[in-house]
C-alpha cells in the first residue's frame, strides 16, 4: 500500500511538481504535523535528506513519527 494516495478515492497520488490526483483532477499538498503537538511542521532539505522542524516544540520530528495529510491546492 502506497502512503500517497488520495484522500477522497484513495488511488495513487502522481508527482508532477505537486501531488495530483487523475481520477478526481485535484492537486494537493502534503503537509507534515507534529506528533507530539499537532502543529504544522516545517520541512528543511539538504543534500538529499530532508528533516522535519516544530517551531513550537524548537526541536527536529523523525519522519517516522510524522503525521501526513494531504490537503487540496
């Protein structure tokens, strides 16, 4: 099972620059929320690893433990 899929028919997500759903025609973001204290993360990338931040906890998130959503452009 794909951890891209959309959230309204649940088919995979294409990459084109953005996520994009053909069978719903809907483009989306993915947004990362902190599992500690539900805010929005902000995602730093460097060298081919990306790292997730919480400005309210100050302190990096494993992207395991991240909580993803995908929300409509």
């Amino acid at each position: 099972m794909s951890e891209n899929q959309c959230p309204s028919c649940n088919n995979e997500l294409d990459w084109e620059g953005e996520y994009v759903c053909k069978t719903c025609q809907v483009s989306y973001k993915k947004i990362g929320y902190c599992p500690d204290c539900e805010a929005e993360l902000e995602k730093l990338q460097a060298c081919g690893a990306a790292n997730y931040f919480c400005n309210s906890c100050n302190e990096l998130k494993s992207k395991s433990r991240v909580r993803f959503e995908f929300a409509a452009n």
